[in-house]
C-alpha cells in the first residue's frame, strides 16, 4: 500500500493549515474576533514577499524577513485603528469588520504589487530524501520542520513564559486579566501581529505549489477556519490537530474518493461530525451566562 | 373639506404599504424614459442589479439584523438559484413560473438543513458552515457541466410571462414588482407574530428562551428567508441577464451583500435599497467615470471594505440611521416631547 506518501504530502499542507489556524485561534482567544481576514492579510504580505524578491532579486530568506514586518506592522495597524476600537461593537460587527477588511486587503494588493501574478520558489529548489517507498523533497521536510517547531514553539511560550501566561490570561478572562495588571491592550496586539507573521509564513509555503494571486489563500483560510471548528476553539492544541487530520482526510480523500470532489466531500463530513461533537474535538462545552 | 382629504392622504402616506407601492410606480417609469431615450440602457441594467441585490440583501437583513447571524452562503445560493431557473426553463422546458418556483424551493431547502447542523452550536458556525457550502457549490458550478456547462457559461432567454415574449424593459417591471412584494412581504413578517419573537431574541437570546421563544427555531427561519429572497434574485438575475457563470458566485458577492445591509442599516427595508445603490451603483456608475482613479484596479473592493468597517465603527445605524439623523435635525420639537420620544424610544429598543 502506497500510504507513506499521501501522509508525507498530508503532513506538508497541514503544517500550512495549522499555521494559518494558529493565527485565528490567537486571535479568538484574545480579542474575541473571528478572523474572517487571516487568509487574505497572509495573501497581502505573502505578496509582498514575491514583489519584493522579483523585483529586488533579494534572496528568498530577505523577503521573507521582509514579508514578516509587513505582516507585523499590518497587524498592529488592524488591531490599532481598527478592532480596539470596536469594544462596544456587538460580536458581529467585529466579524464584519474582519468580512470588511478581506476586501479592503484584496483590493490593495493589486494596487500596490500590481495585476500579474507572481510566482514564489521552494525555499530548497531541488533534492529528496528516499524513505523506503516514499519520496520527500527537502522543501516539503523544511515546510514540515516548520509547521512542527513554529507550533512546538508557540506552545513552549506559551505555557512556559510570562508572555505566554499574560496571553493564556487574557483569553481566560480579559477584565480579570486587566485587573490583575496585565497589559491585555499589548497582549491583543501582539496576537494580531503573530497571527500576520503566521499567515504569512503559511503564504510563502502554499505559494511555490500555485501563483500568487489575490486569491491564493482562499483554501488555506478555509482550511484554518474548519480545522479550529474540528479541533475546537478552547484550546490552542484542538485546532493544530484538527489542521493535520483536515490535510491527511483530503489527501486520502483526493486519492481513493474523487481527485475532483475530495475536498467538497470533506467540507461535509465535518459538518456532520458538528452534529456528533458540536463542540469539536478537544472543545468543552460552552455555557453562555446571562 | 380639503384639509380632511389632506389628513387622509398624509396618514396614507405614513403607511409602509402606500410608501412601498409609490416607490414601486416611481420605479416602473424608469423603464419608459428608458424607451424614450432619457436614460441609457446599460443605466438601466445597472438599476436592475441593484435592485435584484435589494431584495437579496432584504434577505441577508432580516437574518443579519434580527438574530445577530451572518451567512457567507449567499452568492452560492444566488447562483443555485440562477442555474436551477436556467435549467427548468431552458433544458425542461417547464416555462417561467414553475422555474421560478423550484428556484425559491430548492435553495431553501438546502439552507434548512444547513441551519439545521450549524446553529445548534454557536451562531458564529453558521458563517463558517455557509462559506463551506458556497465553496462546494461553486465547485459545483464548475464542475456540473450537464447542469451549468461549466466555465464556459449558462445561456439562457427572456422569460414567456402569460403569454408575453418579455424583453430587458419587461424583465426590469418585473423585478420592481417582486421588489415591492417583497418590501411588503418583510415588513409584515417584522411587524408581526414572527417579528416581535425575532426582536425578543435580538435583545436577549436567553430571556427570550424563558418567554417561551425557540430560538433555534425562529434562527432557522430567518435563515430560510435570507436562502429563500437569495434564491429569488438568483432566478431574477438570470432572467435579466440571460447568462450565468461560476466566476459570478464568488465570496466577493456576499461579502458584497453584507455591505448593502450594513450600509444601508441594519433592520432598515429602505435603507437596504440606499445601502444596494451605494455599493453596487456608486462603483459602477460614479466611481468607474472619474478619470485618474477609475483604473485603480480592485477599486470596488476597497470601496466596499472601506465602508463596512467605517460604518461599523462609526455609524452602527447606517444610512438609515444617518437619515433618522438629519430628519430629527430638521424637525423642531419642544424639548418635553423629544425627551418623552427619547424614553419611548429607549423602552421599545
């Protein structure tokens, strides 16, 4: 059976898919936004990153640096102007906000990089590694060796230093959070940042396998968004998790059901295990008080 | 004599009914300056459009406004409705009404369930789950070639309406009449039974469960109604069009839809048409003829997330609540009667 290289391909766009979900599970557990606008604020530094290294020639790891301060600054510029600013708004306004600023993004990205789509190359142009049957090209290990150590990463801040509690804190609680002296305003800014340099990060690994183009990241913000509804938005761990097992169901799914319908198939059968465990797959239940 | 007639007239007047049939008649004289010449015809499609997208987003509001839910679904049940219509009429040749039926039926039935699996949850799943059902229609329409033919594009024609060949002017009276019923038809469901049920849920959702309101149920139905005028415009676009291609039924299209309902005011049946005009006319007709800036290209994008997030955070009532505005300014009142109004208003908010 041929099933080590679908996982090894599984393995590579999940660890695109958790990064993504990473940066709507901070986001949530901060400042209470669903963010509608991950995939398309990843698409607009991603961007940046293909416009500055083809029309620079700057080395891929230049950009890239590149790429994670427009992210950052993007970030905080949201957070800033915009969401802090949206404390009385009702839940949904902030969701239509985020709806608002996908527009805004995609509207900016041709202005400012133009019209042509644009192409991105591997970070390591050529080699594989032989695994018995299965072939990995040093690319996909390096994009799994990412996904891996920046999640690991972020989970080690966050349960281990005084960042991290701040962070845990603030999604606990927020006005606790503020009463027991924790700076929540710069924690949410943070969070809007890591979460625009983990977009980015999943742009620059998905773009080598398609073109950049205002689009691109459509199936990774709806990947993200279903992996954090399949592993649950009360925890950090439930979505990475619900991230990898999304890649490896579709790529089993593409394989052995349809290459043409795999992914519609899976879209539904996570809407029917909503049924089963609404609250996905690590997610407590959730009380709404009055 | 004359001043009871004029009492009567101006009571009429304050009639929601009376205002939206007078709307209507204004509206039904755009198509005879369009014959005459006075405006132009691609003016006129545009009109048509915006209106089309009036009554979807009438939908959208009384889902968006009342029970606090978003749908990202409402593009792909458009075009649900546009290729089901294109199909009854043009490959089972069942005529105009039964395609305009199955366009309405279907979509709904398939926003049920949807509804039915995403809102026992939390609300926000309902947004989630809607654009995974536009993803898999839009694959659908791609993909079902038998059904839509694909990328290439549906083609469809005018409509026989009892008997009538119908041209782009007939099809344009058309819309302006389902418009009108459908301004009546939300109006009645918000100033009825199923409208103060809606509102005890907007303020409260867990006191409005203790009055003995099912929540899920009336969230279902606002749903249903949202997939339900989403269907209509589908059918009416097409029949307008005559054409239908996947590439139209894009996430752009319902984000698009959220704008007009934001913009326009939320829970606002006029303020939806302004807030359709605004978003879909304003880029098309104003913004595409000014010189420099007209060839930025995405400009309707920013245009339209511009406006969203600016009128969220700055005029939660949108133009709707601008105009409430400017008609309390232009009022003078005694200052004993604002302040009663000002009470009144509060208690029934």
């Amino acid at each position: 059976m041929e099933l080590l290289q679908p996982l090894l391909r599984s393995l590579e766009t999940g660890s695109v898919y958790a990064l993504a979900a990473l940066g709507i599970i901070l986001v949530w557990r901060t400042s209470l936004v669903m963010h509608f606008a991950q995939g398309s604020m990843g698409m607009f530094s991603g961007t940046a990153v293909a416009f500055v290294l083809n029309r620079t020639g700057a080395p891929l790891w230049l950009s890239v640096l590149f790429g994670a301060l427009v992210a950052v600054l993007l970030g905080f510029a949201v957070d800033f102007a915009v969401i802090r600013r949206l404390k009385r708004a009702t839940a949904v306004g902030k969701e239509i906000v985020t709806l608002g600023l996908i527009m805004v993004f995609l509207g900016l990205a041709p202005i400012l990089f133009g019209t042509d789509p644009m192409l991105l190359p591997k970070a390591i142009p050529t080699g594989d590694v032989s695994l018995g049957v299965a072939n990995l090209s040093y690319n996909a290990l390096l994009n799994i060796m990412v996904g891996i150590v920046v999640a690991a990463g972020l989970f080690v801040v966050l349960q281990k230093t005084k960042v991290g509690l701040a962070i845990r804190a603030t999604a606990s609680n927020e006005s606790t959070a503020r009463l027991m002296g924790i700076p929540t305003k710069t924690v949410t800014l943070l969070a809007w940042a890591m979460a625009g340099v983990l977009g980015m990060l999943a742009a620059v690994m998905i773009a080598p396998t398609t073109t950049v183009t205002p689009t691109f990241m459509n199936t990774v913000q709806v990947s993200a968004l279903f992996a954090c509804v399949l592993g649950g938005f009360q925890t950090f761990y439930g979505p990475v998790l619900g991230a990898y097992l999304i890649a490896v169901a579709s790529n089993f799914l593409k394989l052995y059901g349809s290459s043409v319908w795999g992914d519609q198939i899976l879209y539904l059968l996570i809407l029917v295990f909503l049924l089963v465990r609404p609250n996905g797959l690590v997610g407590k239940t959730y009380l709404k008080k009055v | 004599m004359t001043s009871t007639w004029s009492a009567a007239a101006r009571r009429a007047l304050k009639n929601s009914h009376v205002q939206f049939l007078i709307l209507g008649a204004a509206l039904l004289l755009l198509p005879v300056l369009s014959a005459n010449g006075i405006i132009k015809t691609s003016t006129l499609s545009t009109l048509g459009f915006v209106l089309i997208y009036a009554i979807v987003a009438m939908g959208l509001n009384l889902l968006l406004g009342y029970s606090g839910l978003i749908s990202l679904g409402t593009a792909g049940f458009m075009g649900l409705g546009a290729y089901i219509a294109a199909y009854v009429q043009d490959n089972l040749r069942l005529g105009f009404w039964v395609a305009l039926l199955a366009a309405l039926v279907i979509p709904t039935i398939i926003g049920i369930l949807v509804g039915v699996v995403s809102l026992r949850v939390r609300s926000i799943y309902l947004a989630i789950a809607t654009l995974c059902i536009s993803e898999i229609l839009l694959k659908t329409f791609e993909q079902a070639e038998w059904f839509t033919r694909g990328t290439a594009g549906k083609q469809s024609t005018f409509p026989v309406i009892f008997g009538i060949h119908t041209d782009r002017r007939f099809m344009f009276s058309v819309i302006v009449i389902a418009l009108v019923l459908i301004m009546m038809l939300t109006h009645n469901i918000v100033h009825g039974h199923l409208g103060r049920a809606l509102h005890a849920m907007r303020s409260s959702e867990v006191a409005a469960q203790a009055m003995g309101v099912n929540v899920l149920k009336y969230k279902l139905f606002a749903f249903a109604m949202a997939t339900l005028y989403a269907g209509l415009g589908g059918a009416l676009y097409l029949f307008f069009l005559r054409s239908s291609y996947p590439s139209s039924w894009n996430l752009f299209l319902s984000l698009n839809v959220i704008a007009m309902v934001v913009v326009g005011g939320l829970r606002s049946i006029f303020g939806t048409l302004a807030g359709a005009f605004v978003i879909f006319a304003v880029p098309e007709l104003v913004l595409k003829e000014l010189p420099v800036v007209g060839d930025i290209p995405g400009l309707p994008y920013i245009f339209s997330g511009i406006l969203i997030v600016v009128v969220i955070m700055f005029f939660p009532q949108g133009l709707k609540g601008l105009a409430d505005r400017v008609r309390h300014a232009l009022t003078p009142r005694p200052p004993s009667v604002t302040k009663d109004a000002a009470v009144v208003q509060e208690a029934t908010r």
